[in-house]
C-alpha cells in the first residue's frame, strides 16, 4: 500500500523532509521516500513523498500522523478561499495503479474524518500479498526519482 502526496499553497513554507521527519517519528513501520527528480527534469505539479506501507495497522498509525502533520505544520499558515487553502493533497494507492485521493484541509477538514477515508481506502485498496510489498519497496529504493528518507533532513 502506497499513500503519498503533495503539498498544496503552502510555498516553501513546508518542505518534504520536514514533513516526513514528523511521519517517521510518529508511524515508524513505514518506508519513507522524498520525490527527487534527476538533473534536468523540472516538475512543478508532482507527488512531493511516498510512504509504503506493511499493513493495514501501519496505515491506522499513519493516518493520525498525516493530521498531526497537516494541524502542525500546514494548517497554520492561514485561512483562504477554498481555491488556494493551504492543504495536502493525498494519494492513496495499491500496488495494481487502483487509489482513492482527496486534499486535507478541504475535502476532508476533521481528523476524525480522515481517519475514516484511510481506514476505509485501505479496507477495500489493501493487497494480501506481503511480496507485493518488498518489490514495490525495491523498486521505489531503486529509482533514480525516489531518495530515501532516513529522518535526517
């Protein structure tokens, strides 16, 4: 399982690393990665971090991080209109391509909320296969586009 995702109007207010640091801490059975593009590739609309997950417990612990993240660290930087409220927008993915997505902060602005939408997303996105799970993590580790986060940032 793959929950990952991005930050929305917050300009460099919060940085991925930091963000992450808070995750790690927090729900520490995750697999942490920061998006980091080879030399040469601009992206200016793109998943920020990656987290893969053993299990469907490790997404319940995730998911009061993601909060504690968003209350912490994103949430702060003021009330807008709707169109650009500081927000994260959150991917919730099998290893099949399949996932549920949605922006906290709009979509779903209440922590009880959006430990429903995960627990709920998981139930029905989960995969049975543990294998599945090592060869996305090779894989994510492998990529040129992927840097794994250690909690130094």
């Amino acid at each position: 399982m793959l929950i990952q995702g991005a930050f929305m109007h917050v300009k460099d207010s919060v940085t991925a690393d930091r963000f992450l640091a808070l995750l790690a801490d927090a729900a520490p059975q995750g697999h942490y990665f920061v998006a980091q593009p080879p030399p040469g590739i601009i992206m200016t609309a793109a998943i920020d971090w990656r987290v893969i997950l053993p299990d469907n417990a490790a997404a319940a612990e995730l998911a009061n991080a993601l909060w504690s993240g968003y209350e912490s660290l994103v949430k702060p930087l003021g009330k807008r209109s709707r169109q650009d409220k500081p927000g994260i927008f959150i991917q919730i993915k099998n290893l099949a391509g399949d996932c549920d997505q949605f922006t906290v902060g709009t979509d779903v602005d209440k922590k009880d909320g959006l430990l429903h939408r995960v627990k709920e997303s998981v139930a029905v996105l989960s995969s049975r296969s543990n294998d599945a799970v090592l060869r996305e993590i090779e894989q994510t580790s492998s990529s040129d586009y992927w840097r794994s986060f250690s909690g130094q940032s």
